[in-house]
C-alpha cells in the first residue's frame, strides 16, 4: 500500500472539500480534506478544531496554498472557516 500511495503524483489541488465527522458516538471528530476535482482524500486528521487542521495546510505547504481558489464546507464550521482563512494568503 506504501508504494502505491508513493507512486502517485503529487497533489496539487485547485479547490477544496473539508468535513468533519465522528469517529465514535459522542464527540470525538475527525476532518477530511479532499481535492475536489480529483475527488481524492488527501488528508485525514482528529479533531475539528483550528489546530487539528493546521498539519493539513503545513503538509501542503505556501506554494500549493497558494493555488487554492475555493474551499467548500458546512456553513457551521467555523473552525474550519477561521482555519482556511489563517492559512490561505489574502
């Protein structure tokens, strides 16, 4: 499976999907962050918060950031929402 995600090409996404959900009946969550063209996960991480999806955008790093044009998620995700914007440039 290692070689198998090694092989594929490197992830340059253009617009993003971000979800949160639960990993177990009561409040422990999770975030998915897919590219939405490819339809590809490139990115799971606990929780929901700021913090839990700063590695995300660390991962992709300003280059690819920068690339993002447009983010779609529940309009209740603030956290989220409060993230993508700290991490994208203006």
């Amino acid at each position: 499976m290692q070689a198998r995600l090694e092989a594929l090409p490197e992830a340059q996404p253009r617009r993003l999907v971000m979800d949160e959900f639960a990993l177990y009946k009561g409040h422990r969550y999770a975030t998915v962050v897919m590219d939405a063209d490819t339809r590809r996960v490139l990115w799971v991480g606990e929780g929901r918060s700021r913090e839990a999806i700063r590695p995300f955008f660390d991962w992709l790093g300003a280059e690819r950031c920068k690339r993002i044009e447009a983010v779609a998620m529940d309009m209740n995700s603030k956290r989220l929402a409060t993230a993508v914007r700290n991490a994208m440039p203006a």
